[in-house]
C-alpha cells in the first residue's frame, strides 16, 4: 500500500530555488566563463523549510 506524505512548505527565502550560479569576471582559456554557486542561507540548499523527519510517524 502506498504512503501519501504531505508536501513539505517551500523556502519563503528563495523560493524553491535553493542554488543559484553566480558568474565571475574571469573567463577559461577555452572563453566560457568561471561560475561559482550559492545555496540558499535559510534553507541550506534544500528548497524547503522544515526537515524531512518532521512528516515521519513514529509506530505503526
């Protein structure tokens, strides 16, 4: 039997986009250039606020 969990709330930080790249002004040699990514600060990279522990029932 299938275990329907609830969705858990997205980040009012960022969204649900919790990484974003971010370029720099220095170019490869190749000419593409260097990026560098950041996670969200609030929800660490995760997208949502609460952790996936928070939904589990404990028993049967």
């Amino acid at each position: 039997m299938h275990q329907h969990t609830r969705p858990r709330p997205i980040c009012a930080h960022c969204d649900g986009f919790p990484q974003v790249a971010i370029t720099t002004s220095q170019t490869t040699p190749n000419g593409q250039r260097h990026t560098t990514t950041a996670d969200c600060p609030a929800c660490h990279g995760t997208g949502h606020t609460t952790p996936v522990r928070a939904y589990t029932r404990a028993g049967k």
